[in-house]
C-alpha cells in the first residue's frame, strides 16, 4: 500500500471516527484507587472539575484499580471519587499543566456515599509517570518577568540545557529573519519544533519562528528538551508545546503599555568614545486581553490585541578612510605593501593614485556618497566611529487572537481559535548615504480547530485540524535615495542593475562596508496539519495510538547570498592588505545572484506512533512507544529542478527520462523507539522519583 493510500485511509478513520491530534495541548490525570485494606477497587466513578469553568470530566477504574482521565484543558481540578459502600473521596485543588500526567492516587473509607472526605490541599507534585525533560513556564512567570521587546522565546532560556549565544536575537520585539531560537542540549537553533495549540508555527524553510504570540495571551508554555513520548516527532532540540488561554466562569481582561525610550537608556560605548549622542528610541508595546463566559459552563470566549510601535533616530558611527589613504598613503599601517605587478613593497607605503581603479576613483571623488571623517576614531587607525552620520528605522507590528470553547455535551468539547498578525520594518536612513538596508514584511495568518469525544468511561479521541500562513518577504531599499538603479555606475562598474543600490564591496581594514548584496527573499509558506489521537485504558496500560500529517506548501524566491547587486570582496590577496587592494582594484571574490519568481516546493511530513504507559504497580510506570516518521522528498510543482549523476556528470531533469520529481529516493526507515521509566520508591515517602529513558528522533 502506498503512503498516499495510508494518509487516505487514516483521513477515512479521521472524519467517522471522533479523531486527534498529536502534540498533546492537554494534561492527563492518572492514579489508582484502593480500598481501606489496600485492595484494588474497581468500577469506581471518578470526576475532575476544572475549578475555573465547572466542566466535569467522568471515567472508572479498571479491574485493576487504575483510572486515567486524558485530553484535560489544562487549569486547577478537584478529584472525585465515588462507589457503593464507600465514602465520597474528594482531593484537590491542584494544578495541571500542558502535557504533564498527574498522579493521584485515592484511598476508600468504608461508609455511606454521601459522607465525604476530604483532601483540601495536596503535597507538591512530582512527575512520576514518564521521562521527560524539561519545564513548564506559567502564564504568571510569563507576564510578570522583565521580558525585553516581550518575547516569549527568552523564557525557553530558563530551562536547564537551553542557551543562545547572542541573546540579543531574542530579547526584542523585532522579527528576526535569520536567527532567533534557543540552542538545546547542543543541538542547532534549526532543530526545534514550535507549537501553539498543538499546531505547527514554523516557517521551515528558514527553520524560523512563524507566529510570536502575545505572552498575555499564553497559558503555558512547556519546554520538551528531552525523552518526549512518541507522540512528538519533527524535533532534535526542544519542543516548545504552548496554549492560549480560554475564557472561564468569570470575566477577566487586562490592558498594558510598555514603553522605552532613550531618557531611561544610556548610551553605548562607542558613541560615547566618538562624541556621539544617544539615539532617540520609542517603543511602545500596548494592548489587552478579555475573556469570559458566554453561555456559564458551556461556552466560553477568549480575545487578545498586541500592537508594536518602535522608531529609531538619531547619531550613528561609521569608519570612513581618512584624507591620507584616499590620496594612497597607507603608511600608517606597519604591514609592508607588495606591488602585485612587481612583487616589490610600494616605497613608503605609498601607492600612486594614477594606479587607483575606477571603483576607488569614483568613490573617492564623491563626497556626496563617501563623506570625509568628522569625528574623532579609536583603533590602530583611528578609524573606527571616525564619522557620525544618522540612523533611523521604523517598526510596526499588529497581531490579535480570538478563540472559543463549547462544551457540547457532556462528552464532547470543541475549541477554535483564529490569529492574525501583520508586521512591517523599514530604515529610514543609514549612516553612510552609499550603504543601503533591507525591509520586512512578514504577515502571518493561522487557525485551529480541536474537538474531544469521550466514547466511554475508558475510551478517548481528540480532534485537531491547523492552518498557518507565514510569509516573509526582505527588500533591498536606498533609504537616503542618492544611489537609485545606477548606484554602481556611480562607483564606476559597469553593467544594469534590477534593483535601486549598489553593489556590496568590502574594502577591507576597520572600514565599514559600502552598498549591499541585496539578498532578498520571498516565502509564502501554506501549512496544512492534520493528527488524530486515540486512548484506550485497558488494566494497567494507558494506550495510546495516532497520527500526525503535516502538508508544506513553500513558495518561494531567494536571491543567493551574492545577492541581486552581487558583492566585491578585497582581502589582501595580492598586496597583504585588503584596503590596499581595493586601491588597485585587485580583485579576490565577486559574484551575484539573480531575481527570478518563485519557486513551490511540496512535501508532506508524515508521523504514525503507538504508545503504551504501563502502570506496572502503583509506584512504577513503564514508557513503551514506537513512533514511525516519513518525510516525502520536497518535487517542485512545475518540475524546476534538476540533479547531477556524479558517476557519469548526467544532468538528471525532474518528472523526465524515468527520474522522480524530487530526484531522489525516498527513505522508510525513520523508526523511532522511546522506552522509559519512572520509578517512585516507597521507603522514601513518595518523595524521591527516580526516572530513565532512551529514545531516537530526528528533524528536518
């Protein structure tokens, strides 16, 4: 059978069989229940109560004592127990968090059903029913921390083996193109898997962050950094599992500005070295949130609005050559500089301007371009800061969340929530009128929509249907506009250029760049997420089966990294000193990209997983799970892609000559075993847990 036939029939079981999801956003309760002479009781009626809502949940106990309660909204419960001859047992509240598996376990005094006992608080709860790594970071932790630019990937950094070696990506407000995740446990940045509501919210072909949502809207936030069930795939490092809130019983809201400017911030280092002021800084990050009952106990609503505001302006440094070496005096290096025509030093360090090349010439003869020093440097040079120009850039973000909970009956409830998000950047001007910069333009769109059905006391599916449009969009712009679409003419190269600018070149030495490559980008990235979970608690065993299919549609235009202006690289190849090769014009790399249109490659990622937590006595819990990955090689969808036979240098063309679309081989054997345990030894007072686990994942 093939894997589109197997999607097909497990899409079958999906729509007639009430289906879900992997990546669990919910919580599950477990325990077992004895009787007053430590005797397993079965057939006990167990409840739990969302504290906030008043929704109830219903199971019974195996033959073997052992209740589970699986998909729970995660929130505060009270447990009850419940059987004839027997008082009421009641215990709680306690909190339940994204994917943690509670353990309750409930001891029956003989009496009459309606005398109770009571259990008002409980002792601090252990993870004492799997192997998993990591930390569960709370709404209050999230909203009441000092978080920079309000980002919630700064707080994966409080999880032990999560770090990021330049914070400064993460701790803004500002979208990063490039970077902006954390490094778990030694794996790279790209190997995370980030989700909200149990959907996928990356942006994969850059490995980036899709969606940043607003932490005043995020109930949790759990950080999966190792030994995760089998129901999780796609992810090396972390597996960042997030939840919005919901609407509850009562009417909660908030409203928020935080505000930076440069009267609190003090300058930097450098600006104060050159004499420079400070820039002027605005930020302002404002908003709120609302949410509460529509119907009491049945029908809830949730709704949040961030708007980002930032405005950059003010001094900025830059390293201008100064007079002497624009007339080709470079005495003041102490390197000797070879001539590459004779392979004899330059007298004095003196190259004669006659030998200039036209690229040095023309920029050196435009102070319009390539201003003169006006400030006073540091380095060996006394170069760097040597010029003071303006910088000013502009950042607007608006992003918003609405989502609703049914409790439909009292085996069914229903979530859906719709997000929106629209973010612009742009410079306004750079330091040096020849150096240009990009915009951004990144909008994201995503919807969920998740349905629990309780087939009996024992027997669970959860539903879950995803959307999420990323689109990314880098735009090489001349924010001074003196250079225009004959920028490198100016600079005296020749040829047409597509797009207003000039060509990158590196000159070498402490001095700043001048124009840019122009490696711009556009991604509008569609992704389709489908899952099914199934739960059945047969005796001592919570089982646990289910899919995850996850459809990529990447559209997709990149200049190359030389970029649509291309870019000039002087090293000190010929000479010993790179700025003296930009003098002569002694070339060491160059090289330019092109602009086409897009590009759409397809793929799915496909996840089927069992698994079986096996309560094999009270206070200890075997996790067994297989989980089976297939990742479709990515075809283009107008077959515009080719590959290279290294054995006989054959251009292989895609869909043609007996070749693939995707011109190579597909691979099934991605088998991935997870097997843990979780022991909690009862001479110590169930206040040790002793757990250990040994699994395989893989990422792409």
């Amino acid at each position: 059978m093939s894997i589109s036939n197997v999607r097909a029939l497990l899409a079958l079981v999906f729509l007639f069989v009430s289906a879900s999801f992997s990546q669990t956003v919910t919580g599950t309760i477990t325990g077992t229940v004895v009787d007053a002479t430590g005797a397993s009781a079965p057939n006990v009626s167990i409840t739990a109560t969302q504290v906030s809502t008043n929704q109830s949940h219903h199971t019974q106990t195996t033959e073997a004592g052992v209740y589970t309660l699986g998909f729970l909204p995660v929130g505060d419960y009270n447990i009850t127990a419940e059987a004839a001859g027997f008082k009421t047992a009641t215990l709680g509240p306690f909190a339940l968090d994204v994917n943690q598996t509670v353990r309750q376990d409930i001891r029956l005094e003989v009496g009459q059903i309606s005398e109770r006992v009571e259990v008002s608080a409980t002792a601090a709860i252990l993870q004492t029913e799997n192997a998993q790594t990591g930390d569960v970071i709370s709404s209050r932790q999230a909203t009441e921390m000092p978080l920079n630019g309000r980002n919630f990937v700064s707080l994966t950094l409080l999880v032990p083996g999560s770090i990021n070696p330049q914070p400064s990506n993460i701790q803004t407000a500002q979208r990063n193109t490039t970077g902006g995740r954390p490094y778990v446990n030694g794996n790279r940045e790209q190997s995370n898997n980030f989700l909200l509501d149990g959907i996928d919210i990356n942006e994969p072909v850059g490995d980036l962050i899709g969606y940043t949502p607003n932490v005043d809207a995020v109930e949790e936030i759990q950080v999966l950094t190792g030994n995760a069930n089998a129901e999780f795939g796609n992810g090396n490092g972390a597996v960042v599992n997030m939840t919005t809130k919901s609407g509850t019983n009562q009417f909660h809201g908030n409203l928020f500005e935080f505000l930076q400017n440069d009267k609190l911030n003090a300058n930097s280092f450098f600006n104060n070295r050159s004499g420079a002021k400070k820039q002027a800084l605005r930020q302002n990050i404002f908003g709120g949130t609302l949410g509460g009952p529509i119907k009491k106990d049945r029908l809830f609503f949730f709704m949040d609005y961030q708007g980002t505001r930032i405005a950059n302006n003010g001094p900025s440094t830059a390293a201008v050559a100064p007079v002497a070496m624009r007339g080709g005096n470079l005495s003041a290096y102490a390197q000797t500089i070879k001539d590459p025509l004779t392979g004899n030093p330059f007298p004095g360090n003196i190259i004669p301007v006659s030998r200039f090349g036209p690229a040095a010439t023309a920029l050196f003869a435009n102070q319009k371009l390539y201003p003169l020093p006006d400030a006073t440097g540091s380095g060996p040079l006394g170069a760097v800061g040597n010029y003071v120009g303006v910088l000013a850039s502009a950042t607007q973000n608006d992003q918003a969340d609405a989502k609703i909970d049914y409790r439909l009956t009292d085996r069914d409830s229903i979530f859906g929530r719709f997000t929106i998000d629209r973010y612009f950047s742009s410079p306004a001007y750079e330091p040096l009128p020849i150096t240009i910069a990009q915009a951004t333009n990144a909008p994201t769109t995503g919807a969920v929509i998740n349905w629990t059905h309780t087939l009996s006391p024992t027997t669970v599916n959860e539903a879950r249907i995803g959307f999420t449009r990323v689109k990314l969009i880098t735009q090489t712009i001349d924010p001074d506009g003196v250079l225009g679409k004959n920028g490198d003419q100016l600079l005296g190269i020749p040829g047409s250029q597509p797009i207003a600018g000039a060509s990158s070149i590196v000159l070498g030495g402490d001095f700043t760049n001048i124009g840019s490559s122009a490696s711009d980008r556009k991604t509008v990235d569609d992704d389709y997420h489908y899952s099914d979970n199934f739960t059945k608690l047969v005796g001592r065993h919570a089982l646990k089966m289910g899919f995850n299919f996850l459809r990529y549609e990447e559209n997709n235009y990149y200049a190359g990294n030389n970029g649509l202006l291309g870019i000039f690289t002087y090293d000190g190849t010929y000479t010993g000193n790179g700025f003296a090769d930009f003098l002569l014009d002694e070339l060491h790399i160059k090289g330019r990209g092109s602009l086409t249109g897009l590009w759409g490659q397809r793929q799915w990622r496909d996840g089927i997983f069992f698994q079986d937590d096996f309560k094999v006595r009270s206070n200890l819990t075997l996790n067994l799970g297989l989980r089976w990955e297939y990742t479709q090689p990515l075809y283009e969808v107008a077959n515009r892609q080719t590959n290279l036979n290294l054995q006989t240098g054959q251009e292989l063309l895609a869909g043609l000559n007996g070749n693939s679309r995707a011109l190579y081989s597909s691979y099934y054997k991605q088998f991935m075993p997870r097997v843990g345990f979780a022991w909690t030894p009862s001479m110590l007072n169930n206040k040790f847990v002793l757990r250990g686990a040994y699994g395989i994942t893989s990422f792409l």
